[in-house]
C-alpha cells in the first residue's frame, strides 16, 4: 500500500524545486536573477576546485525516522545544490545522517559536482574497512571523493587503509578531523609527520586558535581545509542578537550576520571551504549567500575582528 504521508512529502519537495528554479522564493541576487558561479578555491594537491561553501549534517540530518523532518531536509539539499552546492560533509558518528543523505539524493535533482565527504569512526582495520563500506552503500554512490579520519580515532591503522584505498582508485582524496581544541597539538604532529589531502577543524571569527599553528602548517604542507562549526554552535549568534550588520559589510557583499560569519571563515587564504549545518531552507538560502560575491581583505578582516569584539 502506498503512503499517502509520503506522497504529500514528495509532492511538496517537487514543489519548491520548481519554485527555487523559477527564482520565486528567496535567493541570493547573483545565483538565480545572474546564474553566476559561487567562489570556489582549489584544493592544493590537485588543483581541483571547491565551492566556498559547503553542507555539513552533523545534528541536522539525523531524521530517518521523521516524514515530515525527511520532506523539510528535501528541500534543504535542493536549495543547497540549486546555488551552487557541492560538498557535502557527514559521519556515521552523526546518527542516520548518512542513511538520509542517500535517500534524499535519489530522489533530488543534482548536478555532477556532487563533491561526497564522509569520515571513518571506530577502531580496528578491519572494522574501518566494513564500516566505510557500509557508509558508501547508505549514501548510494560508487565511491566518495574524501574520507577522513574521526578526531583523530585510531588514526594510525585507518591512515594506511586510506592510503591503500586512494591507490587503487576507490577513494580519491584522504583527511583527518577534530573539533576539539585539546586534539590541535596531536592533529599537528600527525600533519607533519605524514601526507593528507585534507584537513577538518574548528574555525571562526569567535575562535581563532588555529591562527597560530594549523591553518599555517595546512598551508606550509598544501593541506585543504574545510571549517566546521563556522558558527560557533550558533552562540556567535547570541552575541549579535539585536545589533544591527555594520553599514560597511555592504562593500564585501554580506547582507547578513551569518554571511559575515561565513565570509570571514572562508576568507582566510590557508581555508578552501566552511560546512555550516542547517535544517531550515531560509537559512540555507542565506549560507550559499555567503559564497558569492567580494570576499574581506586582511584589512577588512581586521575590522570585522575589531567590530565583533566591541560587541
């Protein structure tokens, strides 16, 4: 028997597919009225590149049980590929983020940039092995373009998994992740000692520890870096609740406070792209703002640092 529930979730994400392509619902000027192409920056060791702005899941897409959570994340992925989306980012840490991901790119239009992100989360090579299989048959897809290694767990047995994997052509990029401040100098020493395409970490313009040591060795060493928690978890949000956007963010731009946290991220010369996580396609809309249009300069960069400290 069909469900009903899920034909009316169906009908609804067909819906505002065809309402975003027609540019009826609110987008960024330059993506629907100008079909311009978002920033993108390249990824050192190929030269491929990015878009500025990418998708995390974490906290977001963990809805597999949930219709009508599973119809509103439809429409999340469609205005995300729809302006210019490209990475998408997830864990098996992150529930059944990874089992929604799938079932929602089978059935959304997408374009072959599809730039697919997971991470290995567990201990033991051979349990590496099963569950980066596992994650590929949730999502769907052939192969994935990055795994990266959980917060640095058992990081060692995975690195040579990966490095066998990427040589035979069944992945095409290796990483290595954290999003804790207690792991930055372990995360260091391993980036020197060996060879990753990518590295994940904390960033943004409330916390900006990796100043001193990461975001420069990513650089030294021609690492891509992808930003998580660009917003802090959304407390840079409470610290700008009810203050107004400076006047001058209209000269790189920024039409909101989440472009401006977003723009000042990605602008960082050593960072090639942020993965904010959303559930609402209003807030979606306005992350792929954040990724067209004039970037901060260093100057600039200062004066957002100067503004948001006064507040």
């Amino acid at each position: 028997m069909k469900n009903p529930h899920n034909d009316d979730s169906r009908r609804r994400f067909l819906k505002l597919v065809a309402a975003l392509a027609g540019g009826s619902l609110l987008a960024p000027r330059s993506v629907l009225a100008q079909r311009e192409a978002p920033n993108s920056k390249a990824i050192a060791s190929t030269g491929e590149r990015l878009p500025t702005i990418g998708m995390g899941t974490s906290r977001t897409f963990d809805a597999a049980a949930d219709p009508d959570l599973m119809a509103n994340l439809a429409q999340v992925l469609a205005t995300f590929f729809l302006h210019g989306g490209a990475v998408i980012d997830s864990s098996p840490m992150y529930g059944s983020s990874e089992q929604v991901i799938g079932e929602l790119l089978a059935k959304t239009p997408q374009p072959e940039k599809l730039f697919s992100a997971t991470k290995v989360w567990t201990d033991g090579r051979e349990s590496g092995i099963r569950q980066m299989e596992q994650s590929r048959r949730l999502w769907g897809i052939e192969s994935f373009d990055l795994i990266q290694i959980h917060n640095l767990r058992d990081w060692k047995v995975h690195y040579e998994t990966l490095i066998k994997m990427k040589s035979e052509g069944k992945i095409r990029y290796i990483g290595i992740t954290t999003s804790h401040g207690r792991d930055h100098d372990e995360l260091q020493s391993v980036l020197k000692s060996h060879a990753f395409d990518f590295v994940q970490f904390s960033y943004n313009i409330g916390n900006r520890n990796v100043e001193r040591s990461l975001l420069p060795l990513a650089a030294e060493r021609g690492i891509a870096v992808i930003i998580n928690r660009p917003f802090a978890r959304g407390s840079l949000f409470r610290k700008t609740k009810g203050r107004a956007l400076p006047d001058w963010a209209a000269d790189f731009d920024c039409a909101s406070w989440g472009q401006f946290f977003l723009k000042y991220a990605v602008s960082h010369p050593a960072v090639t792209c942020a993965i904010p996580a959303t559930s609402k396609v209003h807030h979606m809309v306005d992350n792929m703002g954040a990724g067209f249009g004039r970037l901060p300069d260093q100057s600039v960069r200062h004066q957002m640092e100067q503004y948001f400290a006064s507040l």
